[in-house]
C-alpha cells in the first residue's frame, strides 16, 4: 500500500464505513433474497450493522497490527470490498492477525442462525397476513365476488378451480353459510397466489380487493422503506449530533496530538497532524499539556520528542495568549525516565532562556542528563529551572 494516497484517518474510516454499508446490503440480499417485510425486523438491522462495523473492526486491527496503514486509502477500498477474503487468507498481501481470523468462523455461524430466524419469522407473519386478509374477504360480498373473478380469469384451469367450490358449496348444509365463504375464499385466493406470484398483489388492488393504500404499503414494501428511512434518519442524526458535540478545538486537538504519537502512523500523516495543531494551538491550551505530557511517555521515539519539541518551539509566540506556561510544562517534562529526551528539553529550555534573557545557573546550564541520573537528583534539577526568571 505504500502507493497508496495518505488520507486523513477520518475519511479512510468513512470510506471503510461507506463500503461495510453496502456489503452488509449485499449480505442480507444474498441470505434473505426479497422475503417481504424483513426491514421491519430488529434481527435484521441487527444482522445488517453486525456486518457493516467487520470491516471497520477489521481495518483498526490491520493497523494496530501493522499490516497496513489506517492512512491508505487503497487499503480501506481494498478492506471495505474484500474484508471476507482477507479474513479468510485469501489476499496474500495483506493477512488478518490469527486472533481475528478465528472470529469469522463462529460469526458466520451466528449470522446464519440469525438469517434463519429471520427467516422463519417471515414465514409466520406472512401466514398471519394472508388469514387476516382473507377474513377481509369474507366479510365482504363484493369482495368475494372480486376475489372469484379475478382467480377464475387468471387460474390456468378455470374447470379445475371451480370443482372444488362446487364441492365446498355441496358441504353448506354442514358448514353453513359462513364456512362456505371462508373454504372458498381461501381457495381462491391461494389459487390466485400460485397463478400469479408476482403480479396478484396487484391484481388484488386493480379489483378492488385491497385498499390502494394496502398495496403501496405491503405490495411495494413502503413499510420497510419507511423503517429504511427512519433508521437512516437516526443513524444520521446520531452522526451529526456526535460530531457537534465532539467537533470542539479541544477534542479535535487531542485527535492530532494521539495522530502525532502514533507510532506506526506515517510520515506524511504525523507532518500533518503536526501542521493541524499549529494552528490549534492558537486556539486552546489543551495540545500544550497534553505534548508536554507526552515527552513522559517511556520509550517514547526520539523522532517523536523532536517533533513535539519543534512543534512547541514553533508556537511558542501563541502560548501567552492561551494562558499556556511552555516553559514550565517543559521543566516538569524533565521527569521522563528517558535520559536522551531530557537531553532535548534541556537544550530547549535553554534556548527559551536565553531568548528571555534570563539568568540560568551555570551548574544548571551545564548539566548533561545521564541515564544514571536519580529520582531526587532529576527534582533538583526541576527545582533550579523553576526558579530561573
């Protein structure tokens, strides 16, 4: 993927996001086919998202583990369409840690236990449906003469339909005159439905035996478009409500500060994380204490420490305004236990010194920092430097 363009984290993520969309889409299709109303059903929307955050899972865990980087955009493209062959080892450039690779496996499993239920909820609801509309039917004589004929017209043998109604109305002496209506509305509308499968929902509302405002709602499937939209608004809404309330200068530059300190980020992406918090810094003293703060980690790259040392010195003019003491941050960042980083923050400070013309120690000035250096020796030393003015 070295190839690739570096885009920021962010928009890698969407794109991954975009594609799950899509491919969990393509997975509900391939596993319920067109089953009416299985939009309306929790089990699939659970099944539906379960499928669309594997890549996304699958794109973070790529990165932690190095296989690629969260950066790339032919790598999200690449996750996003073909996660189920990279989980499966079946792209050889790029390997799912075993760990992960093992996950698939039981959630097929799952998936196809849920597809299965869903499934077989479809089944009951539907046979609900059709004894509720035939009960329509039978309260209604126009109805039923509708229902009559429309299935003899389009029953491929209108003889063989009609001796079974001719049977069932011999029968009126022991069913009696609600039984009669009942068998021979079932009749035909079951033989309506196997006549024409995909057309007697239609036909059903061209004759007048179901509301228009039936069909639109179950034929053309507008309950499960509406429940497609609603949730759609939801998930939107609860983007744009998550990004108002997070997009703030604090929490953004701490996104930057993290993109900055990732060790396995790339160059282009830790120059850009850089470049971002220049400007935040003119703006929050939040990335001021949270850099300095990182100069503690242990084994913290050197790369990184002068990153962030070349960072604060370069916006060490805007550190007023936001309140942000810089020196002082950088006097306790001398407690890091890494000897060669407090090297650095030792020259820097020193620099700053001697920008404000202060009057540093000249057993201060000179100290060199050793890895042998103590605990309480190291607060001495923080002690001296805040005492310089």
């Amino acid at each position: 993927m070295n190839v690739s363009p570096d885009l920021e984290a962010v928009f890698c993520y969407a794109i991954v996001f975009a594609l799950g969309l899509v491919a969990a889409q393509g997975q509900i299709s391939g596993r319920l086919g067109k089953l009416p109303g299985q939009w309306i059903m929790v089990s699939t929307w659970l099944l539906f998202f379960a499928y669309t955050f594997v890549p996304v899972v699958l794109f973070w865990f790529l990165d932690r583990t190095n296989a690629l980087h969260d950066t790339s955009l032919f790598g999200a493209v690449l996750v996003g369409f073909g996660y189920q062959q990279i989980l499966s080892g079946g792209v050889g450039s790029i390997r799912a840690p075993g760990e992960v690779s093992k996950f698939w496996e039981p959630f097929a499993v799952w998936a196809d236990r849920i597809a299965a239920r869903i499934r077989d909820r479809i089944i009951v609801n539907s046979s609900q449906f059709d004894e509720k509309l035939v009960h329509s039917i039978r309260s209604d004589a126009k109805k039923f003469d509708s229902l009559k004929s429309v299935a003899m017209v389009h029953s491929p043998d209108p003889k063989t339909l009609q001796q079974p109604l001719v049977y069932v109305e011999s029968n009126r002496p022991a069913l009696g005159d609600v039984g009669v209506l009942a068998k021979q509305s079932t009749l035909l509308y079951n033989n309506l439905k196997q006549s024409t499968p995909l057309a007697f929902e239609y036909l059903l509302y061209k004759n007048d035996v179901v509301s228009r405002m039936w069909y639109e709602w179950y034929a053309q499937e507008w309950r499960s478009k509406t429940a497609a939209i609603a949730v759609a608004v939801l998930v939107l809404g609860g983007i744009a409500a998550g990004t108002h309330r997070l997009a703030t200068p604090e929490n953004i530059a701490s996104y930057y500060v993290w993109r900055l300190r990732k060790d396995n980020g790339t160059d282009y992406d830790h120059f850009r994380a850089r470049e971002k918090l220049l400007g935040f810094l003119g703006s929050t003293q939040t990335p001021y204490r949270q850099l300095t703060r990182l100069l503690t980690v242990p084994n913290l790259p050197a790369k990184t420490a002068d990153s962030i040392l070349s960072l604060l010195l370069q916006s060490r003019q805007l550190a007023p305004a936001q309140s942000a003491g810089l020196q002082a941050l950088l006097i306790e960042s001398l407690h890091t236990e890494n000897s060669d980083i407090r090297t650095r923050i030792q020259k820097v400070l020193l620099y700053l010194a001697a920008e404000k013309n202060c009057q540093v120690p000249k057993n201060l000035a000179d100290w060199q920092p050793d890895p042998k250096d103590t605990a309480t020796s190291i607060d001495q030393i923080v002690l001296q430097w805040r005492q310089v003015k």
